[in-house]
C-alpha cells in the first residue's frame, strides 16, 4: 500500500480517535476514579512527572466501585430501564406517524418532492431548543392545545399533558420525525412502480401488494429510521429536562444530575459508560443492516 | 404407402365464424391532450402468437396496460372471452403481463416470485409447489429456484419472469418487450424457446417489440403501428411482401421506393401499369392491386433480392435500368450493390456470393443492368 492511500484511509480514523476514542478513554478513566473535593473533583489524577512508579501507585488507585455502586442504588437502573422503554415506544410512535408521510411523498408527483422534502427539513432552520420551548407553550395546561380543544367543546378540563411522560414521547417523536422520514422515504422512492403493478396483475389485491412488496421492500429504510431515532433518544436530556417534569426518568437527566448537581464526575461518567455499552449493541445491528443493504443492492 | 403430412393451416383470423379472444373497438387513449392511441380496432385469436411492432413511443406499452387493465381506454371498448372488461380490474382479469422490466420482487426466490400469483388465489400447497416446478423445469430454473433475483443472470432473470406470468395459466399473456435487455445471440435462442413454449402451453401471447426481426421470427400476425395508430395488421410473409404503405415497407427489412406517375397498360395483365419516374428512364412496369388513376402519383416499392445485377438486361425480366455502382457492402453471403441511375435514383439490389471474392463479376464505378420482374414490387398510394 503506497503512502497516499494509507494517509487517505488515516484521516477517519485519526478523527475518531481525536474525537471518540481519546474523551472516551478520559471517561473511563474518570469512572475509575474517585471524587474528591479538588480541582477537578476526583482522584487519582496522573502525573508524569513521578514517571513509572507514579503510574504504578496511579494505576493501584483505579477501582470499580462506581460501577459496583451503580447495581446497588436502584435509581440507576430504573432510569436505564425507562429510558429504554421511552425510546422504544417513541420510536414506535415516530414509525407509525412517519410512514404514511414517506409514503405520500414517494406518491407525489415528480414536481412536488423537492417542496416536500425541504418542508421536511426546514424545522431544522430554527434552533432545537426553541422548538422545544415552543412545545412547552402547546401542550400546557393552558397551552393551544388545550385551549383549542376547550374551544372546540371536546374537553372540559384541561389535559395536563405538559410535565408527564406523555410529553417526552410527543417532544421526541415531533424532533425525530425527520430521521425516520427521510431513510423511508429513500427506500419508497427507489423502488420501482411496476414491481407494485406486477403483484396486482398476479391477482393481488392493492393492499395486499402493499403488505406483500411495498412494505417489505422499505423494510431496509424503516431498520434506518428506527435506529436514527431510538440510538438518540436512548440519551435524551433535553426534551424529558423541558417537557418530562421531574417525574420522568431518563438516564440523560440522571448523568446531568450527578455531573452538575451532585458534582460526581466518576459515578457520571460510569453512567455514560454504561450507556455506551447499552447503545453498542442497536448501533452494531444498525452497521449490519447497512452493510446487509450494500450487498443486496451492489 | 406413403402418406401425406397433414397441413394444419393456422389463420383464425380468415374464418369469418372464428370467435376472437380479445376484441378492440375504436380504442382512443389520451393522456392530457396528447392521444397516445388513437381509434384503434384490433381482434387477436386464442393461441395466437401476435406482436406489436413499431418505434419506440409509438403506444405499444399504453395498448398491453390497457389489456392487462392497468390504463382504462379514454374511448373504445375492450372485450376478452365476449366479456367487456372496463369495469374489471387488473387483478381479476385473466390476463398475465411480463414487465418490460421484468419487475421480478428483488426480496423474493426465484421459487417465490413464481408461486406468487398462485397464492394470492390460495391455490391448495401441492398443487402450488406441483406447478412451480412445472414451471421452473419448462424455463430450465431447477436449479436457481432458491437464488435470489439478484443473484442470477439477466437471461436466467428474463425465464423467471416468464416463468412467473405463465404460472397461473393465463388466457392471455402479455410480454412487454420481453428480449430487449438481451444480447443479440441469447435474443435468438430465447425467441425461439418462447415459441415453442408458446406451443406448449397454447396461450395466446402479446409481444411489444421494435425489432422487426424479433416480431417477423416468433409472431404467428404482425400489427405495424407508427404514433398510435396501427398501420397493418397481416402476417409476417405479407407484412414483407405485401406492405400496405410507405411507411410499413420502409420499417420492414430493406426497400427501394421509386416515386412515380401512373398509367393504366391496355392489353397487359390485370392490373398493368406503368409508373414514369424520372428523364430518360424506362418506365416500370407493375402490377396495382387496386385501381389508379391516369397519372396518379404512386409509390413503387422493391425488396433489394427481387432485383439482379447483370452486365447485360436480362430479357426474361420486364424492368431495367442503366446505372453505376457507387458502393458495394459485402456481407459474406450476399453483397449489396448501390446503383444510381442516370435521373440521380439510388437502387439497392443484393446478389448471393456464389463466387469467391476475388472472382466478383461487379466492382465500384462499374456500369450495369437491373432487372426485375412485373410482380417484384408493390405499388402503394400512402
Ligand atoms: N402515464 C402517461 N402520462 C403521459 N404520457 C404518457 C403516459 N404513458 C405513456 N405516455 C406517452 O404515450 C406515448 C406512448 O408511450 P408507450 O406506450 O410507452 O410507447 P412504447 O411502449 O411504444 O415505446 C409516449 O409518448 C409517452 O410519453
Ligand atoms: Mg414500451
């Protein structure tokens, strides 16, 4: 292999490294440790200067019992346990809304799509947090929402929406819905009409062509979609923070707890860790998925 | 004893008392403001081999949707078996189409994508695997049946296709230029394994095809369209010799039009006339099927072999001309000589290679003599 090509293929992984592999390593490293009240609030910290018996003593100091505590307080794994929950079920969610909008717009003429997918995309213009604030002015009790639906007679009392879980999977589903339109959308718009055309003329019926060829064809883009939105939505901080009151758990708020309430660096970042190892597995089936697609297709 | 071999003479379509399998009635499809059919009137046989042919856009793909029932005619009426299918939709009718583009369910086997229509009339499961492999011995797919589309041939991708329109034993089976993403040299072998499948099954196929060659080969009748219309409808023999047009003539293998004035020949054969095409040229000396008016203005039309170059004008032929060759394309077998006589008219006119090349009695600038028969040519009037 000549230089060039290994300076090419050199550029992503020494990205990863600057930007994962190495702030990961201080996070473990910091989950090992143990707090203190110093600047920065842990210990053992490293110092080079005492050279290879300093990195042994350094070394010794290292244990695992942020971890061990992790198990003991069941704080911890109800919060992993309801976020998972959360972002299954809004991702579920997100599937069921963003289907038939992919759908409708892999059926629309060829001169609509681009409008379409800019609308798609054009919630991105303003800033997330200020979408989310603005969610906080509908769904609250005296919010549009509510006040529309008092309007329109279907309701007597207020809904209280606003500070529940009910909330977080409105706030996650509205934030993440382009993330699961846009991969659907790919796959529906690549495939081919006739292949439809082609089961009715066997004799099925439309929604039968729909269940037996539309539906598994998009199948790659609905995998996609699912991950863009669960792998996120697992770590959410910002929606259950705004929209979830403290009676919503999320691991996300808890790590923010410990890191900027408690000042716990090392119980924080064991948390983090272990969401990783949580996320690691959704993200290698994703990279699965992928790779299963490219060859299919190639 | 010796004893005759029986000749079945199969043409349907010249008995008066034969029912047509599918009847087409002054069929007009409009797209917007653009007709894409325009009043056509079409009847094709059970067990007939008839194909479409005519340039790319010129409607044939808007003609099958519209007998597989995926277009509705804007006018006109389309009957199957006697029934009026306008109000019958696609995946009722007993009407298979092969895509153009195969359309074969990229997530489905081989094996799968055949049973598929059998399924969906939950046909009972031996009965289903029977026929599958039925239908995978007849296109010679054992051995794929669990691949995926992906992972064969496109001629292999082709016979899966087939396979798949022909499993639920249509009455009519609609193949939408079935060879066109073929090479040349499996484009022969396979027209020739649709006809004898065609044979075997005895369905009534419909090929769209712009390849004359491919249509004159497999079909038992030739419909000839240009923008929407048809231009004829006879056999591929017919088509060939007795072209009903200009443009049919012209789309059909090679042809020389000679644009002249008739006059009716006193005291000739029936028919006799003479067509006066250029200064100094003798007239040519043909045949009307219908009758012209003095001086009509008529449009000779002759096939290339219907003509010999000789040094000398051959008496026993009624018509000749003077001319030098301008060019010569050797073929092997036969050669083409480009002749232009003395009023500019080009002629082509093929001879075989009886001799080896360097033999050839002809060469570029030498002068010679065209001669043909009464009865070579046809006289047209569009
Ligand atoms: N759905 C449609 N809308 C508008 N125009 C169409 C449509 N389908 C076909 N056409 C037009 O009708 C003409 C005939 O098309 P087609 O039947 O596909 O031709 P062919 O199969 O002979 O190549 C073309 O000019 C095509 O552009
Ligand atoms: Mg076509």
């Amino acid at each position: 292999m000549n230089l060039r090509r290994l300076l090419l293929i050199s550029v992503p992984y020494l990205w990863l490294t600057a930007l994962f592999l190495v702030p990961f390593l201080i996070v473990v490293k910091i989950s090992l440790s143990t707090t203190a009240i110093a600047i920065p609030p842990y210990t053992p910290t490293l110092d080079l200067a005492q050279g290879w018996a300093g990195f042994k003593d350094f070394l010794s100091q290292l244990s695992f019992d942020n971890f061990t505590f992790l198990t003991q307080d069941d704080l911890y794994w109800k919060a992993y346990l309801s976020s998972l929950q959360i972002a299954a079920l809004s991702t579920l969610f997100t599937l069921i809304v963003a289907y038939p909008i992919a759908y409708g717009m892999a059926r629309a003429p060829d001169e609509w799509r681009p409008t379409l997918l800019m609308l798609i995309i054009l919630p991105f213009w303003t800033s997330f947090l200020i979408r989310v604030y603005a969610w906080m002015g509908i769904l609250s009790d005296e919010g549009l929402l509510n006040q529309f639906l008092l309007w329109l007679g279907v309701i007597s009392s207020p809904l209280h929406i606003m500070n529940t879980s009910k909330a977080v999977y409105i706030g996650i589903v509205y934030t993440y819905l382009p993330f699961m339109i846009l991969p659907i959308y790919a796959a529906l718009d690549k495939m081919d009409d006739s292949l439809n055309e082609a089961a009715v003329d066997l004799g099925a019926s439309r929604l039968s062509a729909f269940w037996l060829v539309t539906l598994p064809m998009s199948r790659p883009g609905v995998i996609a979609g699912c991950f863009l939105v669960f792998i996120p939505a697992l770590g959410e901080y910002v929606i259950p923070q705004l929209l979830g009151g403290s009676k919503t758990l999320m691991i996300g708020k808890v790590l923010w707890d410990e890191f900027f309430s408690n000042r716990d660096w090392p119980v924080a970042s064991a948390v983090a860790v272990v969401l990783l190892v949580i996320l690691i597995v959704p993200i290698v089936l994703f990279q699965r998925n992928q790779q299963k697609q490219q060859e299919a297709e190639s | 004893m010796a004893q005759v071999k029986p000749q079945i003479v199969f043409d349907p379509w010249n008995d008066p008392k034969a029912k047509p399998l599918i009847q087409c009635r002054s069929i007009t499809k409009r797209f917007g403001d653009f007709t894409a059919i325009d009043t056509i009137d079409l009847n094709i046989y059970e067990k007939e081999f008839f194909a479409l042919l005519g340039p790319s856009g010129c409607g044939k793909t808007t003609l099958m949707r519209m007998l597989a029932g995926f277009e509705t005619p804007t006018e006109g009426k389309i009957t199957i078996d006697g029934q009026d299918v306008a109000q019958v939709p696609p995946n009722k009718r007993a009407v298979n189409m092969m895509f153009q583009s195969y359309a074969l369910f990229p997530h489905l086997s081989v094996w799968e994508n055949i049973a598929f229509g059998l399924k969906r009339e939950h046909a009972p499961k031996e009965r289903i695997e029977e026929r599958v492999a039925e239908m995978l011995r007849l296109t010679r797919l054992e051995k794929f049946a669990r691949r995926k589309p992906h992972q064969i041939s496109g001629g292999q991708r082709q016979r899966v296709a087939l396979a798949r329109s022909l499993a639920k034993a249509p009455k009519l089976l609609l193949l939408d230029e079935p060879l066109g993403a073929l090479d040349k040299k499996l484009r022969q072998d396979t027209q020739f394994e649709l006809m004898d499948i065609q044979e075997r099954t005895g369905t009534t196929f419909v090929i769209v095809t712009h390849d004359q060659e491919e249509a004159m080969t497999v079909a038992s009748r030739v419909a000839v369209m240009n923008a929407g219309e048809i231009m004829q409808i006879a056999t591929p023999a017919d088509i060939y010799e007795q072209p009903n047009s200009v443009y049919v003539a012209d789309f059909i293998g090679d042809v020389n039009i000679i644009e002249g004035n008739a006059s009716p020949v006193s005291g000739g054969p029936e028919g006799a006339i003479s067509i006066a095409y250029g200064e100094g040229q003798d007239p040519v000396q043909a045949i009307a099927t219908s009758p012209v008016t003095e001086g009509a203005k008529v449009f000779y039309a002759i096939r290339p072999e219907k003509i010999t170059v000789s040094h000398q004008p051959d008496p026993d032929r009624a018509n000749h001309a003077f001319g030098k060759i301008i060019d010569i394309a050797y073929l092997g077998n036969i050669s083409t000589y480009r002749v232009q006589l003395a009023n500019g008219q080009l002629i082509s006119a093929t001879m075989t290679n009886a001799r080896r090349l360097e033999r050839r009695a002809f060469t570029w600038e030498d002068e010679v003599w065209l001669s043909w028969t009464r009865t070579a040519g046809v006289v047209l009037t569009k």
